[in-house]
C-alpha cells in the first residue's frame, strides 16, 4: 500500500489541523515568523507538550492555549 492510498484517521487529521492552527497563533502573539515559533517550541519543550497534550490544548480557548504553550517554554529557559 503506498502513501498516497492511506487516509489519515480522523484523531491524526485533527492532531495536524489544530497544531497548524496554533503555532501560527504563537507566533502572531508573541510577533515571531510561524518558522521561528516551531523553532522556539522545539527548543524550549513545548512541542513535545503539544503532541503530547494537544487534546486537552485544542479544547481551551486559543488565548489559554497559547499561554500554555508559552508556560512551558518560560519553564524551559524560554525568554521570550
């Protein structure tokens, strides 16, 4: 079976419509390009936070989700 013939199940298509969703969301709040606020969240942890928890994520409000993402990284030596 190739790629291109399996659909994604509808919890990975929902994974990937809302961390599109919210790393631009980031990077709009705290004035960054999208590229370096993936960058920014791998480097300081909050990546892993999102694939981890992004159910619960997706569930609060972008200006809660956000935060938490911001959270982690200040908790992980993120300054900005």
């Amino acid at each position: 079976m190739s790629i291109k013939n399996k659909a994604l199940d509808k919890e990975t298509s929902d994974k990937i419509s809302f961390m599109a969703y919210i790393v631009p969301a980031f990077a709009e709040t705290y004035k960054m390009n999208v590229q370096d606020a993936f960058f920014y969240l791998k480097k300081y942890g909050a990546w892993d936070f999102l694939n981890k928890h992004w159910w619960a994520l997706h569930t609060d409000s972008t200006f809660w989700a956000v935060r938490s993402l911001y959270n982690v990284c200040y908790q992980n030596g993120g300054l900005k």
